[in-house]
C-alpha cells in the first residue's frame, strides 16, 4: 500500500509540474500569444500523462485524480478503504509539484491565484463534459485495450484542453493544486469549489452509466 500511495503522489506532482511548469515557460516564449501558450501548455500536460500513466499504471492503477478514484470505488475496482488515502495523496502531491514548478522558475513558492474568469454556468457545464469524456475514455479503454490507456488519456486530456471553455481540469486534486499559482494555468480559490463539485458530481452521476456501457469483471482496474 506504501508504494501504490507514493506512485499516486509522485504522479500527481509530475502532472502538475507539467500543468504549472509549461504554463510559465509558454508565457514566457510566446510573446503575449495566448492561443500559442495554451497549444504549448496542453502538449505538455499530453505528454506527461502518457509518460507516468505508463510508468506508474501497474503500481497504483495510475489514478493521479480523486474523481477516478471514486470511480472505480463505485464500480467496485477499488477498495473504499483506499479511497482517502489515495486522494490525499493525489492533493499533497498536486500542490508539492505547484510548488516545484515555482522553485524551477524562481517565482514565490507560496502563491494565491488571481485568476479570475473560471467561473459560471458555462465553464461548470464544460468541467462536467470533461469529466464525464475523461472516465468514458478510461472505462471504455480498459474495456476494449488496456495497453492503449494511456494514450486515450494523453490524446483526449490534449483535445479537451482545446473544445472545452475550462480547458479540461477533470480533476479536484488538480483544482486544488491551481488555486495555489498566481500564473497562466491558475484558478482563484473562490472558484474552485464549484468546479470541484461538479466533478464529483459528474462522478457520480456518470460511474453507473459507463459501467453499464463496458461491462468488465470486479476487480480487474
């Protein structure tokens, strides 16, 4: 159990070194191109995903997400037990790889976003779709080819970045880790809490519906 919580740690801090990390560097070579920026931030997240999915997936389940955690704990896939363990993990290594990312840009390690246009009912309907799109990929990868995981996440976390108006957090360890950078990929504490909610919600709500759709035996996450 020790091991599969410090892969589910170290993944999420390497997620949100990439989230953070390449946000700074994007700002800082293109030049006030936001479009440039945001291409440039959602390659990095891809590829970063690709990468600890696919290195960490067979000790932990590779979950870096407390939405998916409850997920395949709905489903059964996942021991209850382990569910608040894993997802405090998830967030102390979300904000330990915020604040990394500072400490590699010499910004101040502790910061408050000001990031003030997360917010209303179109950015809360997006985060449910991007979390809704996030667990059909997993479920419906694990059902039809589990080696393709990670890159169904990779790829479709690169899209969602682009077609939803949030840019795709999908994610409340994430969220969480955000509210604490002043920079490109922030979001101000106040707004959080509903995008949160919406994607435990959405959760909730999706879980039995895409176990409906991919069927797969217990205990096979």
């Amino acid at each position: 159990m020790s091991k599969r919580l410090i892969a589910e740690a170290l993944g999420t801090a390497l997620l949100l070194i990439s989230v953070i990390g390449s946000g700074i560097m994007a700002v800082n070579l293109s030049g006030g191109n936001t479009g440039l920026a945001l291409l440039a931030n959602a390659i990095a997240t891809g590829a970063m995903l690709f990468s600890i999915i696919t290195v960490l997936g067979p000790i932990s389940g590779a979950h870096f997400n407390p939405a998916v955690t409850l997920a395949f704990a709905l489903n059964g896939e996942h021991q209850w037990r382990d569910v608040t363990p894993y997802v405090a993990m998830q967030i102390t290594g979300g904000i330990i790889g915020v604040w990394a990312s500072h400490i590699m840009y010499d910004l101040p390690v502790i910061q408050t976003s000001a990031t003030m246009h997360r917010t209303g009912l179109a950015q809360w309907f997006s985060e449910g779709i991007a979390t809704f799109g996030l667990l059909m990929v997993i479920f419906g990868g694990l059902k039809a080819r589990p080696d393709a995981v990670p890159p169904l996440v990779a790829f479709y976390i690169t899209g969602a970045y682009w077609f939803t108006s949030s840019t795709s957090f999908a994610n409340p360890a994430v969220t969480i880790a955000r509210t604490m950078s002043d920079t490109f990929a922030g979001i101000y504490p106040a707004h959080a809490p509903m995008f949160i909610l919406v994607q435990i919600a959405t959760a909730l709500i999706a879980t039995p519906f895409l176990c409906w759709l991919f069927p797969r035996p217990k205990g096979t996450s």
